[in-house]
C-alpha cells in the first residue's frame, strides 16, 4: 500500500500520542449538548446563555496564533468558530496537550470534543470558548481542501472543489464532508419519503414487508438478478417489483396497503437508471385508476409544499408546478399531439413502417405494445415536462392492468410524466383469472420469440386471484426519479448515498 508524505506523518503523530499517553480512539462516552447550528441560532449575548456547552465534530481549519488559536469545528448541523487558549485547556505546569498535542499533532479532519462557553468576537462572530479538549478520532487520510470566500457583495466563491463525479460517488463519505450542500440533498429525500409516508398512514393504509428474495419474478417488465439458496437448492431472483405480493394481501382482506421497496433490475445504466432502486408501492380496494391520479396529484403536491413551501420548484431551467390539477392526455392523444400522426388504428406492420419513418429504430423481437411505447418514448416523453398523466395504454403494454371500460383494445392505465420522465406508473388492476392467465401466456410468446423483459407465468398468483380480488387501484412512484426533480439533480447517483458503479482501478 502506497501512502502519501501526509499519511506517513499522520500515522507518526498517532503513534506519538499513544506514546504520550493519549488514545486516539477513546472508548468513552462524548456527552453532546448543543450543536453549532442550535448555538449560532439561539444564542443571545444579553441573556448569556449557553455558558456550559459540549461539542463534537471534526476540526476544519486552525489559526495559531502563540498561546491561543482560532479553529473551525464542524458538525452534523454546520461550521461554528472556537478559541482556544493554551492556560485554558492546559491549565497546569504541563502545557502539553496546547502546545504538542493541539499545535501539533491535530491535523484538518480529525475529530474532537470541546466543553466551554459561548462568547462574540470583536468581529460579532459566535464562538465557543474552549475549557476542554479531547481528541475523539484521528484521521489518517487528509480531507480534499475546499476553500470558500465570500466576497463584499456576499457572493460564495468555492476553490479547489471536490466535484469529479467518480470521486465523489466512490468516496460518497469523503463528499458529505467537503460538500455540505450534498447532506441537504440527502435531507430532503428522507424528508420526501417521510411526507408520503404520512400521507398514506393518515388514510389508513397499512406499510407492509413483502419478499426480496422471490422464486419467480413479476410486477413489471424487466430483466432479475438470479441468485441460488445452498440449503433448499433453488434459483431465487431479486425482486424487480413487490405488486404480486401486495395483490395478495389484497385479496387476504387488506383494504390499502403499502410498501416502499428497493427493487432490482439488471438492466443498463444512464443517469435515470440504477440496478437497485427504490419505489413505494400502494394497492387500495374499491378504486380504480381515476382515483388514484387524484391521490398522486393531492400527494406529490404535498410532497413539494413540504421540502419548498411552494408548488414550484426549479429543475434545471425549468420551473416546475406541481399544483393541481394536472394535465392529462391518453397515449395516442400524446403521439398524435406530437408527431401529427393518429396510430390508434395501426396494426404491428404499419407501426414498425411508422417508427422508421419517424426515425426509431426497433428490435426486432419486439411486439405491438413495446412499439408504441418506443415511438412514444422517442417522440413524446422528453418533451412533456409539466406534471402530465399520460392514460389508456394498449393492452399489450400492461399485462396486469384491467381492461379498460368503454375502450376496445385498451387497459386502464397512467403514468406521469415529469421533466421529460416517468415518475409513476398505476392501474385499475386486473382481477378477471382468466384474463390475467392468458396475458400471462402472452407474455410468455413474446418471452419465447426473443423479449428478455416478458413477464414469466405465475400460478400462486393466479391462484390467489381465484379466491378473488376486489377491484382495485395500483400504483408505483420511483423514488430516486422523484426525489432528482424536488432536489434539482441531474443524475440518479447525486441521489443515491452509494450508486452502483465499476470495481475501482487500483
């Protein structure tokens, strides 16, 4: 293993302080009073308050200055200044701990405990007087240096940034720390995810836990990991959705349940697509599909009152509104609409000469459905960035969707589209058996003449469907591609703490 000049040295200077007596990972408890956001909003030099505070973080900057410094320590909630003086920390003949250990041997990046009080500089800045210190952990690697300034007209200027993607997505601990604004992104995911969560329990619905590891995938149109269990001697596959499960909970005598998952497809990767990838999932009985586009429109508008405190939120150099209502077109609407072409009476032959006429081209294992979806997919999606259901889908697209009502040859079916992409996808679920177990076998001939994607034949399924299901609605919102647009990411890895990604070159 090579190391760096730094990484020598600082490994010395752990050795050093074991030699001194210091541990440089102490076991003992570190009792945390305040944090530097709590001090720097609420402290009130008339009041005097917080005279007897306990901080922890890692140490960011230091000025020495002879018998006293100025440094910077940095917490979960942000940067605040401390003064330390060497006869407060060091108090006796011993001067060691200011001017060996604190001058010395403590490097940008390590973390420490303070215990003192809180006073403002000549300047008006909120600090910490330091009558304590503790080294909590040496940090043997030095942290990338990120210089910020703010200039006289109080505009951040950023030096030497942390920003090369691979970097930061391998290094995604070393990110969090230089990067302060990629913790907030991260803030307002789990803030995202915890709005709809109360939405949906406020209904009533019930969260649920359904298998990962499954001995037939379903749910969706998509390529499984494969695994093998030693002990029962069985392939199992990753699940790529947990609809069939939740179906069954259904018929069980649930009337709303849900479920957010991480799912598992092993499919390309761009921007929008990561292999393992996390959805909520929610089946409501007695619904159907105009319901539920109700209830995403009332929950994503939550959503973006939650984490903006307006509807609007911006997503590139786009303005996005998530107010309601939103617009909504069925698909052949939205192909005609931007393509000038009608292709709701085309048969598979006039729909591959109409792709290649508009310049898509096919696989040639594909059927009727998975055409339609290209040319939308090629003509349509990116342009359709405000909020917009896109409904009735052909009934070769959607094996688990019921058909539709007044519409021969169609299944009742939205998703919505924002910023150029899916975030959702339901249905009016399908509960007819029979149906279901002839799409099924459907699927199972486009699977045969070549479609990696079609959906496998599931019997327990199509058994619990035989004890009956009431009608219900389905839905499906993606997590990561919700959370890219309400944070103004551009890449599904700025939103995922670990992303997938190629073994590292060492």
């Amino acid at each position: 293993m090579h190391l760096s000049e730094q990484e020598l040295r600082r490994r010395h200077e752990r050795e050093e302080l074991q030699k001194m007596g210091i541990n440089p990972y102490p076991s003992e408890l570190f009792d945390v009073t305040a944090t530097a956001k709590d001090i720097k909003d609420n402290y009130d030099p008339e009041q005097n308050n917080y005279q007897e505070v306990s901080l922890a973080g890692r140490l960011m900057s230091r000025r020495v200055m002879g018998k006293a410094s100025f440094a910077e320590l940095m917490d979960s909630s942000g940067r605040i200044q401390i003064y330390v003086s060497r006869d407060d920390i060091a108090p006796g003949e011993n001067k060691d701990l200011y001017n060996t250990v604190f001058k010395k041997m403590l490097d940008i990046g390590d973390f420490i405990g303070v215990k003192g009080y809180v006073f403002k500089t000549q300047v008006g800045e909120t600090s910490v007087h330091v009558t304590e210190l503790t080294l909590l952990a040496k940090s043997l690697k030095p942290l990338p240096i990120v210089k910020r300034e703010v200039d006289e007209n109080g505009v951040e200027h950023v030096y030497d940034a942390f920003t090369d993607p691979e970097l930061r997505y391998r290094q995604r601990y070393v990110d969090l720390v230089v990067n302060p604004e990629v913790r907030d992104t991260f803030i307002k995911r789990t803030k995202l995810v915890n709005t709809m969560r109360e939405y949906l329990n406020e209904r009533g619905y019930l969260e649920v836990e359904t298998p990962i590891l499954q001995p037939l995938y379903g749910g969706a149109a998509a390529r499984p990991f494969k695994t093998h269990h030693n002990t029962l001697d069985m392939t199992l596959y990753l699940r790529i959705a947990n609809e069939l499960y939740l179906k069954r909970l259904i018929v069980g005598g649930f009337d709303g349940v849900y479920e957010f998952s991480k799912d598992f497809r092993n499919e390309g990767m761009s921007r929008f697509h990561n292999p393992e990838f996390t959805q909520v999932e929610l089946y409501v009985a007695y619904k159907d599909y105009y319901w539920m586009m109700d209830l995403v429109e009332e929950m994503v508008e939550k959503v973006a009152l939650a984490l903006h405190g307006t509807t609007e939120v911006q997503v590139g150099e786009n303005v996005i509104n998530f107010a309601r209502p939103w617009k909504r077109f069925t698909m052949f609407e939205a192909i005609q609409h931007f393509t000038g072409i009608d292709i709701s009476e085309m048969d598979e032959a006039q729909l591959r000469e109409t792709a290649t006429s508009l310049g898509i081209r096919l696989d040639p294992n594909i059927g009727k459905g998975k055409i339609i979806d290209e040319i939308f997919g090629e003509k349509c999606e990116g342009q359709l960035i405000q909020p917009t259901f896109i409904t009735d889908y052909p009934v070769e697209m959607s094996p688990l969707a019921k058909k539709h009502r007044s519409k021969e040859g169609l299944v009742e079916r939205f998703e919505a589209i924002c910023n150029g992409k899916e975030i959702c996808n339901s249905f009016s679920e399908l509960n007819d058996p029979i149906d279901q177990r002839a799409r099924f076998e459907e699927q199972l001939e486009l699977g045969k003449r070549g479609d990696t994607e079609a959906m496998v034949l599931d019997e327990d399924f199509l058994r619990a469907l035989e004890y009956g299901m009431p009608p219900t609605a389905g839905l499906g919102i993606g997590i990561d591609r919700l959370s890219m647009i309400m944070t103004n990411s551009q890449s599904i890895q700025d939103v995922l703490f670990f992303p997938q990604m190629k073994p590292e070159n060492n």
